[in-house]
C-alpha cells in the first residue's frame, strides 16, 4: 500500500533524508523512530503529498505521487506532528468541514462524522469549540479528521503525543484495530509503543535507515539479548562465576549484585556467525549439577531502548558527526 524507494531530500544545503526506502503492506502497523532532527516528519510529509522529494518515488495504493497525486492522497488520512485545528470551530463543526474538504456531502457527511465522533470518543466535548479543548482532545479531534473517509492508508505523526495514559491505551487500542485492515505508518518517540501497536519498525538517523525488523529482531540484537540472569544462594561469587564462564558458548560471567542472601550473575552469550546460543539451558544444567540454590533463572530477550541507543547517535555528538 505505500512503496517509498530511495527517498532523498534537501533544504538548501542541509540533506534531511538520504536514500530512505521501504514499504507497508495492508494489515501491517510500521513504526517509524529516530532521534529528533532525524528526518521523520519529513518523509511522512512527503508520503503524503504536502513535500516534493528532491529525488526517489513514492506510490500510495498503486498510484504514484507525482504522476496520480489526487488518486494517491485520496487514499491517505494524516495525522501531521501537533494536530492543527481551526480553534475558533465547535468539534462537530470542523469534522463537517473537514468532511466536505474529502467530498463527503449530506447523510454521507453526517454519518462519517458521528462515526469518527463514537471511534474517538469525542462526545462529551462535541459541541466546545476547539480553543477550549486539552492538548489531548484536540489531538484527538485531528485524529478523528484523518478517519473521516475511511483510508486504507494512515501517516500519523506521533499520534498519542499530549494523552493521558488512559488516553493513550484507547488510542494504542484503536490502533491495533484499525491495523488489521490498514496499511499504517506512526513516527513515535516512547518505545512502548512500538511494543504495543507495532508489527514493524523502522529507525532512521541523520537521515538514512539504519534499521527494519519487528520489535522482537530488534531487542534481538540489543547488547543484553541472550544473557542470562541467576540468582543464587549459597555458591561463592568466584566458584560461581568461574563455573558460569566455562560453559560452551559463553563470553562472560560477572556478578551484577552480591549480598548475604546470595550473588545475582549476568552470563553473556558469544555470538558466532551472528547468532547468539541460548545459555538458559546450560545454565539450568550446570545449577542443577552443583546443587546450587536458585531463586532466579531469566532469559533476557533484549531491549528496544538499548538498541535505539547502538544504532543512533546522541544529540551530544551530532554536530562532530557532521
């Protein structure tokens, strides 16, 4: 549903994506990450139209932007980054006009509205205009614009950004719905988030893509991916780490908390050809075997924040990195 091969886009002198591609099939909710400055809002923008590549194409349900621009943004609703609205407009009063903007007129128009109303759940405020509105109603209300037509295809930048928690879990849920029979692109910086709604994600820095995979591939291949985590009683901290560190396939053993009531160990596997061995069962052998006590026995599975952090650079170094 949206095809973006080798993006590329200048501000003047200053290149803000470099060569970006990828794709998001029906069905699919492809998270988009990166440090700020990164690129983000401007490839979305430029997936929807509202920015010209400087080079590289972009189709949207089969049709390409700047051969079939009408037909490809008909197909898209946007969330852009801050959720503008007309705040001097009632609730109501705005997704009618936002509904008549899509073409939708009369009992069509109507129906939309109120559907998009009971989705986002917008019925207390219906009527307030949206100056009077919380950051997260007004996010909401734009959200509610982007569904008005139905799309198979959603860009939303940082959709839940000024919610509350309960009403981010509605958003994440409606999300996930929405997911099962749309194609959908979401930029975010809480990396929860991926976790909750996300099939896919992609990470962009300095404009380029660094990364793609699901969010599992991804903590898979964080540092802590692999490790395993042992509470024991009774061992010393020397028998036990020397002991953990002569198992086959095994880069490290180090005590990460040593108390009376016993050692916490961390058992780092060694990759070979790019894998890592699961350790847990010859941890639980070797354990077993000693008669060690063990109040805890954990494979780590990685995680989403430490990888961010290995393949983006800091906000300190940016500028040496050119």
């Amino acid at each position: 549903m949206i095809a973006a091969n080798t993006l590329v886009k200048w501000f003047g002198a200053k290149l803000a994506v470099d060569a970006v591609s990828f794709t998001v099939a029906k069905g699919e909710v492809l998270g988009f990450l990166g440090p700020n400055g990164a690129g983000k809002s401007t490839t979305m923008r430029m997936l929807t139209g509202y920015l010209p590549p400087t080079s590289g194409t972009i189709s949207i349900g089969g049709h390409h932007l700047e051969d079939d621009g009408l037909a490809a943004r008909a197909l898209v609703g946007y969330l852009p980054e801050n959720a503008p609205v007309y705040p001097e407009m009632s609730v109501t009063g705005f997704l009618r006009f936002a509904a008549e903007a899509r073409g939708l007129w009369g009992k069509e128009r109507n129906l939309a509205v109120e559907r998009v109303i009971e989705t986002c759940f917008l019925e207390p405020i219906r009527r307030q205009t949206i100056e009077t509105l919380s950051k997260g109603y007004r996010h909401r209300t734009c959200l509610a614009q982007c569904l008005l037509h139905d799309p198979p295809v959603l860009v939303m930048d940082e959709p839940t950004d000024g919610l509350d928690p309960n009403q981010k879990h509605e958003v994440r849920n409606l999300i996930r719905r929405m997911g099962a029979d749309k194609a959908i692109i979401l930029s975010t910086h809480i990396l929860e988030e991926v976790d909750a709604v996300c099939s896919r994600a992609i990470v962009i820095d300095r404009g380029r893509l660094v990364a793609n995979g699901t969010p599992a591939e991804l903590r898979a291949r964080s540092a802590s991916a692999g490790q395993v985590r042992v509470r024991l009683q009774g061992p010393a901290a020397k028998e036990a780490a020397a002991a953990l560190r002569a198992l086959d396939g095994a880069a490290a053993a180090v005590v990460d908390a040593e108390s009376a009531a016993g050692i916490t160990l961390i058992v780092s596997p060694d990759p070979r050809d790019g894998r890592r061995p699961n350790l847990g069962p010859a941890v639980a052998a070797l354990v077993a075997a000693r008669h060690w006590t063990c109040d805890e026995l954990r494979v780590e599975e990685g995680r989403l924040d430490e990888f961010f952090r290995a393949v983006t650079v800091p906000d300190t170094k940016r500028e040496e990195k050119g």
